[in-house]
C-alpha cells in the first residue's frame, strides 16, 4: 500500500514536473518571438532615425545654400540700391552733389537743429549755425564748347569739380553743381574771411592750372576763370527747431544773395568775387 502511494505521488510530480516545463518552453518561445520583433522594431526605428537624419541634414545643407542666396541676392540688391540712390543724389558727370542731395544733407541739418531746439528749451540757451553760400559761374566756358567741343568741355567741368574738392576739403562743406557751368559751395561753421580765402584758392589755382587753358593760347588772361559771389546764411536752432522746409526756404535766399553778387562781378568784368549787400532783397 506505501509503495502504491508512492507511486502515486511520484506520477504526479511528474506530471506537475512536464507541465511546468511545457509552460517554460512555451514562455521561452514566447520571449524569442517578442526579442526578435524588439529587434526587428529596433533595426527599422535606426533605419527610420538614419534617413529623418539624412533628410534633416539635406534640409540643412539645402536651408543653407537658400540662406547664401538670399545674402547674396540682398547684398545685390543694396549696391543696386545704393546705385539709385548716388544717381538721384549725384550729378552723374562730376559726382558732386545735385540739387536733390543737397536737399537731402540739408534735411540731416534740419534734424540736427530740430534736436538742439530741445535741449536748448531745456536749457535756455539758443545755438547757431553761421553759414557760407558760395555761388561761382565759369567765365569763358562757352568758348571751350564752341572751339573744342563737348567732350572737352566735361573734361573741363570734371577738372573744376576736382579742384573744388580740394579747396573745400572739410568734411562738413557741400559742394553742388546744379547744372550747366554753375556751382555752389555750403560751408557751415565758416565765416566772411575764411569763405573769401577758399574762393580766391579757387581763382589762383584756376590761373596755374592747364586745365582751364583755351585751346591755341598760352597765357592766363586767355584762360577759363569764374566769377564767385558769397552771401551768409545763419541758422537759429530755436525751441521749435527747424524744419527742412525753413532750411530750404533760407538756403534759396542766401543763394540768390551770392547769385546776385557774382552778377555784379560778371558785369564789372568777370573773374572775381563778389560779397552779398545784407540789404540785397530776397
């Protein structure tokens, strides 16, 4: 009878024993099949991460060849810019000054004063800004045209362009030519005797200079001289400052001030300067 009982229990174990290994074998399975799919879903997520990598470095390299372009094309585009502007701010033959930038630079002044109308509000105290206007024509210009032509003639414009750079050299002077053979000089911060030294710099060197010789002669009387007119111009920084407008309006003044004294020049026989009567009428 013990050794039935035995018997007994022993096959169950047994059967206990077989069936805890078939569990094991098919967990076993169970965990090969789940690490096989973990590495396949692994292999393919670096897959997947490689060519999002690969896309996103050509959407780099891609952004930053856009990104050269734009530079360039911008940087293109102010030199264009820049371009226009010099044009309508040049006179394209002597790259002085025209009309429209001296306007330009006068609306600079006028904010300038605009700011120290407000201080001097503040402070009580009112500042100025004591001007020169000079207004020279060329004398004998036409002669050039008419003897030796049009080209030479832009030479000869070109020549006094330079000169005039040299004379007026100072930072703050505006040299302008409006047109044909005239030209006009801004000199801010200068008074009558500096004004007048520049302006017969400007006739010596013009008398030295081979430049202005009239072609077949070859003495100065013979030579392209200028009559030069001056006139002041003062501007007030007062608390309202001033506008570009009011400069505008005092500069057309002040120029045909000078424009009047170097008439009275050209009639009393050119080549000289002339100095503005403070009761010329505006």
């Amino acid at each position: 009878m013990n050794h039935a009982l035995i018997t007994l229990c022993c096959g169950r174990s047994v059967a206990k024993l077989h069936e805890e290994n078939t569990l094991l074998r098919s967990s076993v399975c169970q965990y090969k099949r789940a690490a096989s799919e973990a590495y396949r879903d692994g292999v393919s997520a670096i897959a997947r991460l490689t060519r999002d990598l690969k896309f996103q470095q050509q959407i780099s390299l891609s952004l930053g060849r856009a990104l050269d372009q734009a530079r360039k094309e911008s940087n293109q585009s102010k030199r264009e810019i820049a371009s226009l502007v010099e044009l309508a701010h040049n006179d394209p033959l002597t790259g002085l000054l025209n009309r429209r930038g001296l306007a330009e630079h006068l609306a600079g002044i006028a904010s300038a004063f605009s700011h120290a109308g407000k201080e001097d509000e503040i402070s009580g105290h009112h500042q100025s800004l004591e001007c020169r206007v000079v207004y020279i024509d060329l004398d004998g210009f036409k002669s050039i045209n008419d003897t030796q032509g049009h080209d030479k003639g832009d030479e000869v414009l070109k020549s006094f362009a330079d000169l005039l750079r040299q004379v007026f050299a100072r930072h703050a002077d505006l040299v302008v030519r409006p047109g044909g053979d005239e030209f006009i000089v801004i000199m801010p911060n200068s008074d009558l005797s500096t004004s007048v030294k520049r302006a017969q710099a400007v006739l010596d060197s013009m008398s030295r200079n081979e430049s202005f010789r009239i072609q077949g002669t070859t003495t100065p009387e013979n030579s392209i001289s200028a009559s030069i007119g001056i006139a002041p111009m003062v501007l007030h920084a007062e608390a309202g400052g001033l506008s570009r407008g009011m400069i505008e309006s005092l500069l057309a003044k002040a120029i045909k001030r000078a424009d009047h004294a170097m008439l009275d020049i050209k009639k009393s026989g050119k080549s000289g300067i002339g100095i503005a009567r403070t009761n010329d009428a505006d």
